[in-house]
C-alpha cells in the first residue's frame, strides 16, 4: 500500500502542476489580448497619422482652406482663429487675434469675410451676454475632425 500512497502523492503533485500552468497560461492569454489591444488602439493613431501626412503631401499643408468654401487666406486664418478658440469671438476679438496671426486686418475686411462665412454656413452669429459674436458651424467643425481622422 506504501505504492499507493505514492501514487497518490505524485498526483497530487500533478494536479498542482497543473493549476499552476492553467493560471500562467491564463495571466499569459490576458497579457497577449492586453497587447493586441494596444496594438489596435496604435494601428488607429498611425492611421489617423498618415492620413493628416498624406493631406499635408497632397495640399503642401494642412488647413481649413482644404474645404471648398474657404477660398480665401483671410477666411483660412479667420476659421483657424475660431478653431483655435473654445469660445464666441466678436469682431474687434477676431480683428486682433489676426493681427498677430497675419501682422495686420482690418475690421472692414474681418466683416465682409465673416458675412461670406455666414452665408456659406460655417460660421454662425451667436448672441451672448457679451454681445454678438461668432462660432463655427457644427457642420464645419464634424467636416474639419472628420478631414483629420477625429472623432468627436
């Protein structure tokens, strides 16, 4: 009986060798789909990246004037002021901001352009408790993520 007794030790044994190699090849399986999913959320950042390089190839730069109602290096610098702002802007904020974008604008020139804008639907006039200002169009901002590969 001393056999048996060995027996059953040595399966014992066994059967801990087992569990054992169940749970590294478990942490194993679990580390592999952590990697792959890495991997997955890489593969949508370099395409979103070659997708922005392959414009700025195609057009020499990347930039609002890439979409057809923008046809004008005012109205280009005009829509990046409002893209770069998170807020309204009236004219007299715009005027500025493009001074020191461009090094000089005009009230007279940022009106005309912002009503061209308005009439092509990417900017909107806003009121606010701070008067009239404006914003872009959601139309031209989910057109603008989309250009880029965003997602918004």
């Amino acid at each position: 009986m001393p056999e048996d007794d060995e027996l059953r030790e040595e399966i014992k044994s066994l059967k801990s060798q087992v569990n054992n190699l169940e749970s590294m090849l478990e942490n194993l399986m679990n580390m592999h789909r952590n990697v792959l999913d890495k991997l997955s959320t890489n593969s949508e950042v370099e395409k979103k990246y070659i997708q922005m390089l392959s414009l700025s190839q195609r057009y020499g730069k990347i930039s609002p004037s890439l979409m057809k109602e923008i046809d004008d290096p005012v109205m280009e610098s005009i829509v990046e002021v409002l893209l770069s702002s998170n807020q309204a802007l009236n004219i007299t904020q715009i005027t500025e901001r493009l001074r020191v974008k461009r090094g000089s604008a005009s009230r007279h020139t940022v009106r005309g352009r912002l009503k061209v804008l308005e009439e092509r639907n990417v900017v909107r006039r806003v009121e606010s408790s701070k008067g009239k200002g404006y914003v872009l169009t959601e139309e031209i901002v989910d057109r603008w993520a989309k250009l880029l590969g965003i997602k918004i």
